[in-house]
C-alpha cells in the first residue's frame, strides 16, 4: 500500500505524570492543524570508531531516541467564553499557565516552574506513532490580510509506530477571522496607536532533551521573549520612535505593546494579546504598500514578580 499524505491527523492530551500516555480521544483531543510535519526517529548518534585495519564507517549509535512535530494552528477562540480554545492543552505544554474564569474568560501566561507535557497520537493515513513527554515552543504571528496563527515545535520521546485505522475526529469548531481593520481593533506601541501590519511574538523556550541513567524526558530550562512590530512610520510629532529605541547612553525605554483582534468580548473569540512591559531594539525601515514603515524588533520583559512578560487572553 502507499500512504495519502494529505490524511494526517493529530491528538493531543495534557499528561497528569510526565511521559505517561494519557489516552486521548479522536471525540475529545483532535487538532485542527496546518502543514503538520514530523521526524518520527532521531536522537544524538555516537560512533564506535574502532581501530582496523581498513579505512571506512563503523556503526552508529542512536544514544537518546525521539521524535519531533511542527504544525501551524489558527488562532481562534472556542466560541465560549470561559472554555478553552482547542490549542489550550498545547500552550500549557510550552510553558504557560492556564487560567480559567468560568462564562468570562481564559487567559494564558508564562510559569517558570511545574512545567506540563502531552502526549500525542499522530496518525498518517493509519499509521499511527505515540509520542509521550511533549514539551515544545510557539511562536505567535497576526499578519495583514492572514489569519493569526501559531506556530508549534514539540519534541517528544520516541514510540515505534503501529497500524491503526485512520480517525474520524470530532474537532472543535472555530471561526478564524483574518488581520484588518475591521476585525483587528487595538494596536498599540508604546502607548501610541500604529497602522499595524504585523506582530509577532517569540518566548524562545529552551527545550533541553535528557536521557541520562534513571531519567527520560524533555526539560525547559529558560527562555528568552522576543518578538517584531512593524507599522506605518508615524511623524516625530505624533510619535518619536527613535527615542523610544535609543538605549546608547546607557537608558532604556521601557513599554507595553497591545493587540486585540476580534469582536467584542462575550463570546470567548475576543484576543487579547499583551506585552506590558517591552525594549525596543534597533530598528529597520522598509516600503510597502509605498509608505514607509517601522521594522522593530523588542524583548519582553518581566518585572520583579516574573512571569508576567506576556499575556493571551480570550474573552
């Protein structure tokens, strides 16, 4: 047989142990995913090298085996205000935290400890590969004219694949609405409103993968929030950016940085995106659309009480 390689699917459940496999299901746990990819066997190699009395390989060793996924996921919210959007159980596996108001809102923020894993089934045209202990990295981007989306690496403990018959997921509704004016209505940096055209956003999770005696498993261990605005170049006037990214005598201007996209809130498809506390760094100019534009790249910074660089609110 051959293998339709537009037939793949994915589950995803949060672990209530690391690495152990929490069982999902095609009814409760399927992901609406985009240009799903994976390396289903990898791992650091160590050669044997030993001495004969030829040229040429000896065998190598795969000394730490797993797997890894990267998919694209629309960011939307559930349609239910205080019911977690279908990508939930995946951000809490890229080190945030979830916070649930009930009938109000859920709200997503980094943790710097007591980190969650998942487990997942992927399933490519009935093949199916189970990937236990999955700690991953996001990155966030609301493009003009795009859906928003985010971006999902994960690495996970390797599984041999076994045949199984392809799902028939119940996935959860979703209404993705693209990046314009209409629907893209706070846009915010530095507490001046910009002619956006796109921001992203990276917390750069250090995933470390451990395979030492009596541990297996993929660890973060840091990150590093940082991400890139670029909008329409305001007049000096309305506006200085160039003070606003001077830090060569020695000071630092610090700032929020705010985006909501979508309807009002009630319905729990409003996003609200924040940065509260941003340096902007070096900048670049470019065209488009023959106007000029702003290209600034910034770090997210916490204050003292950390954990607070960043928040995704659905409302």
């Amino acid at each position: 047989m051959s293998f339709n390689e537009r037939n793949k699917l994915l589950l995803a459940k949060i672990e209530s142990s690391y690495g152990v496999d929490p069982t999902p299901t095609e009814a409760d746990n399927a992901i609406l995913t985009k240009g799903i990819t994976r390396r289903p066997y990898g791992g650091d190699q160590i050669s044997r090298d030993l001495d004969r009395q030829r040229m040429g390989n000896d065998h190598q060793i795969v000394v730490g085996e797993q797997a890894e996924v990267t998919f694209d996921v629309e960011l939307a919210g559930s349609g239910t205000a205080g019911t977690a959007p279908q990508f939930g159980e995946l951000l809490r596996a890229c080190g945030f935290g979830q916070t649930i108001v009930v009938d109000t809102s859920v709200t997503y923020a980094h943790v710097s400890s007591s980190f969650e894993s998942c487990t997942f089934y992927f399933n490519y045209d009935g093949e199916m590969q189970k990937v236990t202990g999955c700690r991953g990295t996001v990155t966030m981007n609301l493009s003009r004219g795009q859906f928003p989306m985010l971006s999902f690496r994960f690495v996970g403990i390797y599984q041999k694949p076994t045949a199984v018959a392809m799902y028939d997921p119940t996935f959860r509704a979703i209404t993705p609405s693209p990046v314009n004016d209409t629907n893209t209505t706070t846009h915010s940096v530095h507490s001046q409103s910009v002619v956006l055209s796109q921001f992203t956003y990276n917390p750069s999770i250090d995933l470390v993968y451990r395979n030492l005696p009596g541990y297996t498993g993929i660890d973060i261990v840091d990150r590093a929030p940082s991400g890139n605005v670029r909008f329409e170049a305001p007049a000096l006037a309305t506006k200085d950016f160039f003070a606003a990214v001077e830090s060569h005598a020695g000071s630092v201007v610090e700032g929020a940085i705010s985006v909501v996209h979508g309807p009002a809130a009630g319905d729990g498809n409003n996003i609200a995106i924040s940065v509260p506390q941003s340096q902007l760094l070096p900048m670049d100019e470019a065209g488009e659309d023959k106007k000029r534009m702003f290209d600034i790249p910034y770090i997210a910074l916490p204050t003292d009480a950390g954990n607070d660089e960043f928040s995704l609110a659905f409302t």
